[in-house]
C-alpha cells in the first residue's frame, strides 16, 4: 500500500466509501494545497503532489518560511486533479485575512478534505 494512503487514512477517520475515493485520487496524481500551523500559530499555505513528503521538508527544515518555526501541524487540505487548478486555489487562500484561513478551518474540521468539484469519481 502507498505511503501516502496509510499518511491520508492517519489524518481522517474515513468510511469505507471515502477510502475508496482516497485510492482513486492517489491513482489519478492528484494536487494538494494545504494549511499548516507553525510554532508560533502563524499559518502556512502550499501545493504539492505529495503531501507526506511536503511536510517532512518542513519538519526538517528545507522549508524557507517555516524553519524557524518548527513544527509544524497539518491543519487542513485540498484534493485537485491539475496543478494549474491547485496553484490557482493556493493563491485564493493565500489571499485570505487570518481570520478566514481559521474559519475555512474550522468549518471544515470534521473532514479538513475538499475534493474539486469536477474531480472525476
């Protein structure tokens, strides 16, 4: 089994209907944008391909913004079938006060995945 499914299923508690959406997107290379907490509570957004890896470069340090403000904790993500479609939300986030980064958190705490609309089931 994929690291990145064993990673997916540690972060949700998933039925097996959302497992099986799971495996189809890992199948598919999706793109992930994600929110991370820092140390100091300040928020992180990125995109990825591969969302474990992306946040052991930050927990060791590759990261530029987030070295100094280890660790860091996933806090919410999002599943794209492009990476044009990702870096396209990434920037949308970014845009974000704080205040609407933590409310898009929390609305979303039960699950903290968002799959594209379009994505392909």
């Amino acid at each position: 089994m994929p690291n990145i499914f064993r990673f997916r299923i540690n972060y949700l508690i998933l039925g097996i209907e959302c497992q099986l959406i799971t495996l189809m997107v890992l199948l598919m290379s999706p793109y992930y944008v994600y929110i991370v907490r820092c140390k100091g509570g300040t928020l992180y957004t990125g995109y990825t391909n591969n969302i474990k890896r992306r946040l052991k470069e930050h927990n060791n340090g590759q990261s530029k913004y987030c070295r100094g403000r280890r660790p860091v904790k996933l806090q919410y993500f999002e599943i794209y079938r492009t990476q044009k479609s990702a870096m396209r939300r990434e920037l949308e986030i970014k845009k974000l006060t704080r205040k609407d980064k933590l409310k898009l958190i929390k609305n979303n705490s039960d699950s903290n995945i968002k799959i594209e609309k379009n994505y392909p089931k």
